[in-house]
C-alpha cells in the first residue's frame, strides 16, 4: 500500500509538470520591405544566388557596424593617454627650464662647452616636436611656442 501511495505521488507530480505550458516566447515584429521588381532584380544580381534575406541583412548590419565604430575604445583611451601626457607636459614647466638655460648660455651667465650648448638645444627643440606631435594626434590645433 505504501508503494501505491508513493506511485499516487509520483503520478500527480509528473502531471503537473505535464500540464504546465511554457510561457509563450514574445518574438520581435518582422520587418517588411517592398521593393520595385527592377530594385528586386538589382539585388538579386548583387546577392549572386544568395538568399535576399540574409544578404539584406548583412549589408544594412555592416553599414551600421561601421557608422557605430566609428571611435573604438581603445582609440578614446589612447586619446584620454595622449591629452594625459600633454598635460602634464604643460605643468612640468620643462621648456621654460630650458629656455632659461638656453638664455643663460647665451648671455654667458652659464658657460657649457660647444657639446653640452648642442645637447641643450636639441633637448629644447625635442620638447617642441613632442608637444607638437601630442597636439596634432589628439587633433588640436598647436600654438606657436
């Protein structure tokens, strides 16, 4: 008797789950698009035996892939890098420095041979061509300095 009532049980429980439907998947609305038989013929030939569906649809999807990747994220954090950067070479004072130097060699207030006067000046004309090249890649206009 113990196994009929266990039986009873089991019978009503795979009923249940027999008898639940699942809830019904909402699909999304279909999209229609009609065409003049000779835009038809056009895509047909474009999609060379492929079906119309599938073709339509990869080439509207790649012209908005391409519309929406327009800046990738690494391209922004580059840019967030780069604007970093020149900031901070704007804050370190470097040129002024250099200029100083330069300024203080020149009114012989600093004597520096003819090796260390070079390295000095190109040192100052690399800080020039680092900012300016910061500020062309991040598509600034640069300022004369």
């Amino acid at each position: 008797m113990r196994s009929a009532v266990q039986l009873g049980a089991l019978r009503g429980n795979f009923s249940i789950c027999a008898n639940d439907k699942p809830k019904p998947v909402k699909r999304a609305a279909p999209v229609s698009i009609r065409f003049t038989p000779d835009e038809k013929q056009s895509l047909e030939d474009a999609a060379s035996g492929e079906a119309l569906g599938p073709y339509i649809k990869r080439c509207v999807l790649k012209q908005h892939r391409i519309k929406r990747k327009h800046q990738p994220k690494s391209q922004t954090h580059q840019q967030e890098t780069i604007a970093r950067t020149l900031r901070r070479l704007g804050h370190s004072g470097i040129y002024g420095v250099l200029h100083s130097l330069i300024l203080a060699v020149e009114e012989q207030r600093l004597i520096l041979d003819d090796c260390q006067e070079d390295d000095l000046r190109h040192a100052a004309l690399e800080v020039i061509a680092m900012r300016n090249d910061l500020v062309t890649a991040l598509g600034l206009q640069a300022d004369k300095a």
